[in-house]
C-alpha cells in the first residue's frame, strides 16, 4: 500500500512539474509579446522584432507571426513581411478572424509591391553621367523610378575613376545611392626661378607645404586632375600668377619666372601700352570721320546737293588700323600674363540709323 501510494505522489509530481514547465515558457513568450508591441509602439522596430522571434521560438503561434510581418512592414522591408504572411497562410486550423486579417494584408502588399521605388542617385560632384541597366541615363544628381530588384549602376565623370556597383530597390520609402567616386590624381612639378628666392607657392589658394618642397625652388605636388590656379610670392618680386590643367596621366612641369619689384615698365611694355593707344587714336578717328560723312550725307539729302567725299572710305580703314594696331600690342604685352593686363577684347560696327561705334575691353 505505502509502495503504490508513493508511485502515485511520484507521477504527480512529475506531471505537475511538466505543467509548470510549459506555463512559465508560456508565459515568458507572453512577455516578449507584449515587449514587442510596446516597442513597436516606440518606434523601435528592430529590437521588436527579435523579441518576436523569440517569443515564436518559445510559444510557436500563427499570431506572433503576424506582428512580426507588421514589424517588418513597419522597418520597410514589406518583401520580408509577404514572405511571413505567405507562411502564416500555410498554417492549418487558423482562426477565422486571423485569416481574413492575413489574406487583406497579403493582397495590400502585392498592390503596392507591384508600383516602381524612387530612387536619387547622389556624387561628390554634380554632374557625372549615370547609366542604369546599360539603358537609362541621367546626371547626377538624378531622380527616377525603378521596378524593385537588382540594379546596376554604371557612374562615370571626368577627373574621378569610373564606378560600378550593383543594388537591390526595394521597400516603400525612396532610395538614395550615394556613389563615392575618387578623384583621379596626376604628379606635377613646380619651379620657381631665380631658384635661391625664398617664395611662396600657392595652388587653389593652399599654400604647399614644406615637404612638397624637394630642392630649392622646385616643388613636386600631387593633384587632382582638372583646372588649378597657380600664386607665387617672394619679397621684393611681382606676385606671379598661373591658370594651368592637370591632365590625366601626363605629368607636367611648370616653371614661374619672378621679376623683380618696380621693374614692369620694360621697353617692350612701353611699346605695347604705345601701340594700344595709337590704336584707340586711330579707331576714335576712324569713327569721327564716319560720323562726319553720314552727317554730310544728311546735309546733302536735305539741300538736294551731290555729296563727293572719300570718307565713306577712309573711316573704316582708320577704324580697321587702330584696331590691328592694338590687337597687335598684345605680342608685347603677353610677357605680363602673371598681371593679367592686356586687350581682352575688341568690337566695332554701324547701327542702323548710321553711327559707328567701338568697343575695347583693357585689363589693369
């Protein structure tokens, strides 16, 4: 009697400790349940949906699978979220209400799966052709719509090496792909002479530091390819200036010629300063003799008289000598480029009611 009794206390025991196992799984399932839903609520997505995993994990119900395709939805990655939904549909003797639910979401997925991504593609630099698929071209930076799925990139600009990378659109929100293009750099060589000044190189403003320096005078820097501006001071010469392009795989050698403070006003510059005022002189001339004829000619048409003069002739010849006459300044003045001074530009022409005019654009 005392054995059965014992064998008795002893199925007991272990049945309820099976019992109590299973409530608290339960109930810690439960927990994270809840855990997630709250923090779904604030907004942390990511942690929920662990929390749901495990939760699934420890209590595997069709209904903790259907926050998790929320959550996911939610993190916008709404693929994921129809893949979950697709296998909660494939769990037997679901309730009624939670079919419905699944089969409403499914369906609001597939229609808005099925619309294109705006995507933004984004460089360093504006400007860089973009090719999408070997079909679709834009400049960056571009907008446009894409179909969800893999996608290749093909990103080229001049000055930066060519990229091409591959990505997967997909999701709600609008994608940005930001391509890291890298500048494409070139050697080049400065020398400054006389080479025993002590000078200051400058490219785009930046002063070149002391180990770009190799000798005296010379300098060797690395830059990117494209357009720079080259300064060089020194005490007691003229700042020298420089506009000069870094091209790709040609290195290049500059060479900066000082000339000394108070010393511009050379012969040659003389001359060409000469050259372009006798040319101004002339084309003022040439303009005055103009206007003198129309103004005859108006006299002429008014009195009925005959007008006989040659300066219908002679003002545009003056015009055309002083215009070539300071056009050619510019083979004497070229040495100052580092001043920016010169003739820029030169223009002439009648208007309609019969004025001559000129124009000349100096830099200083």
């Amino acid at each position: 009697m005392v054995k059965r009794t014992l064998f008795f206390v002893l199925i007991l025991t272990l049945f309820s400790g099976t019992v109590y196992a299973q409530s608290r799984t339960e109930i810690e399932a439960f927990r994270l349940y809840k855990a997630a839903k709250a923090d779904m609520e604030a907004g942390r997505f990511k942690k929920a949906c662990k929390e749901l995993d495990r939760a699934y994990e420890l209590y595997a119900q069709p209904h903790i699978l259907f926050r998790k395709a929320a959550c996911l939805e939610a993190q916008d990655e709404p693929e994921k979220s129809l893949a979950v939904l697709e296998r909660i549909k494939q769990v037997k003797h679901l309730s009624v209400r939670l079919q419905a639910k699944v089969k409403a979401s499914i369906t609001r997925l597939k229609i808005l799966l099925a619309k294109p991504v705006n995507v933004t593609v984004v460089t360093p630099d504006a400007g860089a052709t973009v090719v999408i698929d070997g079909k679709q071209t834009c400049t960056s930076p571009c907008n446009l719509t894409l179909p969800r799925g893999d996608h290749s990139f093909h990103v080229s600009q001049q000055g930066y090496n060519t990229v091409t990378l591959t990505r997967n659109i997909r999701g709600f929100a609008g994608k940005v792909i930001n391509v890291r293009l890298k500048r494409i750099m070139q050697k080049i060589n400065i020398a400054v002479r006389p080479s025993n000044v002590t000078a200051r190189v400058m490219v785009d403003g930046n002063t070149l530091p002391a180990q770009d320096q190799i000798a005296q005078g010379a300098w060797s820097v690395v830059l990117p390819v494209g357009k720079h501006t080259l300064t060089v001071t020194a005490s007691g010469y003229d700042t020298f200036f420089k506009d000069f392009t870094v091209k790709q795989g040609k290195e290049a050698n500059i060479s900066c010629y000082l000339s000394q403070a108070g010393k511009y006003w050379t012969k040659k510059r003389i001359g060409g300063w000469v050259m372009v005022g006798v040319g101004a002189g002339l084309t003022i001339g040439g303009i005055a003799v103009l206007a003198s004829y129309y103004n005859d000619k108006k006299v002429a048409r008014n009195t009925g008289k005959i007008l006989k003069s040659n300066k219908q002739y002679w003002g545009p010849v003056l015009i055309g000598v002083g215009v070539v006459t300071a056009g050619c300044s510019y083979f004497l003045l070229r040495k100052t480029k580092k001043h920016k001074k010169g003739v820029q530009s030169v223009s002439l022409g009648v208007t309609p009611n019969g004025t001559a005019y000129v124009g000349a654009t100096l830099r200083f």
